[in-house]
C-alpha cells in the first residue's frame, strides 16, 4: 500500500506555516508544499525564509530540521487551474490540507477574495480530484456564523447572515467542499493571534489589525488638532457581555493536526478558544494601548458623532467580532480529543498586552510624523 503524502496550500501564511511544522514535527509522512514564486524569490526560498522565521519565533528546538528531507516545494498559484502544478507528482494516499486564503472584505477587493477563496478553492480540489486525494481538509473561519448570535453549532453557513465579502467567499468554498464528492473535514478557527508562549506572529491581521487601526485613528485626531485624541470620548456599538474568539496558532495547528491524525469523522470542527476573552475588557486594553481614552459603548449607530462614524468606517471589518455576540460549540472536537483538546487559553487584560504591545510598539516606529492640519 502507498503511503500517505500531505499536500498544503497557504505553507507560507499564518496558519498554514504553523500546519506545516506540526506535520514535520508529528507524522513521518512525505509532504509536499504548493508556493509561489514571489518578489523575486523562488518558491523554495520563500518557503524556506518563513519556516526558518516561524521555527524560530515559536522558540522551537533544531528537531524540525531534521524532518526536512520529507518536505518537497512545488511551484503552483491556487487561482490557477490545477492549481499551476507542473510538475509531476507521484502516485500516494494523499491527504490535502487547503489553508491558502485573501483576508480582504472590501468591495474593491471582491474579485480578488472570490479568485482566492472561492476559485482557489475549486483549483485545489480539482487537483485534490485528479489525484485520486483520499481526504480533503479545508481551514475555514468560525466567523461563517455571520449574524448568528448565541451558541453556534458546527453546521453549514448561511449566505443570508454573512456580514462582508469575506466571510461570503468563506461560506461559499465551504459548500464547495462539501458538494466535491471528497471525504472532507472543515476547520473553522476563531480569530488567530500569536504562539500562547511566545506571542509571535507571522503577519498581523484580526485583533492586529483592529490595534492598527486605533493607533492611525489616534495620529489622524492628532494631526488635525493637537492633543485631541487625548479629549475624544467615541461611542463604539458593542455587545459587552460577548467573547471575542481569540484563538493561539499553535493550538490551532495542534487541534487539527491531531483531528486528522485521530480520524476524525467527515464534519466542521471548531478550532476556538473555549474560554475566549470578554469583548468589552479587550477593547479596553486595545484602546488603552493605543493610548486612546476608553470608549462609550452604545447598543447602536444612531447617536454616533462624525468622529465615531471615521473609527466605524476604519474598524469596518472588526465591527462584526463586536455584535451578535456567539460561542462556537466545540463538541465535534471534543468528542473525538476528548482530554487531549485544547483545555483553552484565558486572556485577561494582561495577557492581551502581552500579545499586542510589540506589534503596537512595531505599528509606532513606523509612524511618519505629518504636520498638524492648519
């Protein structure tokens, strides 16, 4: 019998980085790693540079090194058909992992996002097809629920619920999968931050992102009158007593990497943090950081000043993390981990800045002062 190979798509993204050491470092099979080519470099190299930085900024010992001769780099582009393999791959049980992704939501960005993760995700399972893959494993986001609110079972999602481009183009490569014929298990991780002891991240999106967007917020207040981020108060719609679904890469790489290896059941598992932080006191401690005053929460947009609506429009993407507050039900995990599932991360203020204050600190050194608006 021919042994099982791995075939990953998005190796040098942040989950898929994370993905492709927990491989290496917990099965002995053969992998192989559709890159492309990028910024001059060639897909070997690139795959290399972000392996050597992950590896390192996960404090992870020379082992995985060792394992390397089991990986092999194909060039390929998901929004290609087959993917853009040319190469020609050998006859093997294969199992393909589908992490590639677009983060983008804005419109301007819609055919983009539908390239990526609508189209990429027929490629690769049209190349999943022709290989005769006996699994499909596809990393979703537990943020298909949409609007849904409470506790949201590990079901399809609705179409009518979704709240951008986003999280449409997610529901829609979902229903791909399901529909392919492919045995299949759909991984929806919450909103990844950095390693739980290490607090590195490969890129900066999610909770990041919305740290970012505070900051620039603050430099734009300042920039048209000095001090008055200092005295601006925003009201910010919120549901206080929700979670916000913050999750660690190396548990969401660990959780489903151990699902696959437990033959895990054809279903939607949810990769989350089953003791996931309060949303009210994380953005506390993300304005805070931002060195922003702490804002207003409101129940809705109706009162919001002309300063509110800017940070709205500049937290689009975020805004749905705040309202229709949900857990994510993780019994599909639980019932085949069961004591080896992630016993969960709790994220207090303190551990929030942990994560967040060298990104902030990164996001600050980068600032190019402007003269402030006459």
């Amino acid at each position: 019998m021919s042994i099982t190979t791995h075939m990953l798509t998005g190796a040098t993204g942040f989950v898929g980085s994370a993905i492709l050491l927990e491989l290496l470092l917990r099965t002995n099979d053969p992998i192989v790693a559709i890159v492309r080519a990028s910024s001059g470099q060639t897909p070997e190299r690139r795959l290399h540079d972000t392996l050597e930085a992950v590896a390192q900024g996960f404090g992870l010992d020379e082992a995985w090194r060792s394992q390397l001769g089991r990986l092999r780099v194909v060039a390929g582009d998901i929004t290609a058909p087959g993917c853009g393999v040319e190469e020609t791959l050998p006859a093997a049980r294969w199992v393909v992992w589908h992490a590639a992704a677009s983060l983008q939501y804005q419109d301007r960005h819609r055919e983009q996002i539908e390239r990526t993760n609508i189209e990429g995700t027929r490629n690769t399972l049209a190349l999943a097809s022709a290989l005769g893959a006996e699994l499909f494993h596809h990393v979703s986001t537990a943020y298909v629920a949409g609007r849904r609110i409470g506790l949201v079972a590990p079901v399809p999602g609705d179409l009518t619920l979704v709240n951008n481009h986003y999280e449409r183009s997610k529901v829609i490569g979902e229903q791909l999968v399901m529909a392919s014929g492919h045995r299949y298990r759909i991984f929806r991780p919450g909103i990844v931050i950095g390693h739980s002891r290490t607090k590195y991240a490969l890129n900066y999106n999610g909770m990041y992102g919305f740290l970012r967007g505070l900051i620039k917020f603050r430099d734009v207040l300042d920039r048209t009158q000095p001090g008055l981020s200092t005295r601006t108060v925003v009201q910010m719609r919120c549901d206080e007593v929700g979670e916000l679904g913050l999750v660690t890469v190396d548990e969401v790489a660990r959780e489903v990497v151990l699902l696959a290896q437990r033959d895990a059941p054809v279903g939607i598992y949810h990769i989350t943090n089953p003791t996931a932080p309060n949303v009210a006191e994380t953005i506390h401690t993300l304005f805070d950081l931002a060195r922003l005053p702490r804002p207003t929460f409101v129940n809705d947009e109706a009162g919001y000043s002309t300063l509110d609506r800017k940070l709205s429009e500049r937290l689009e993407f975020y805004r749905s993390y705040l309202v229709n507050p949900k857990q994510f039900c993780r019994a599909s995990v639980q019932d085949v981990l069961g004591e080896e599932s992630s016993p969960g991360l709790a994220l207090p203020p303190e551990q929030i800045l942990h994560f967040s204050r060298g990104y902030a600190a990164q996001v600050e050194a980068e600032r190019v002062d402007v003269p402030v608006s006459r």
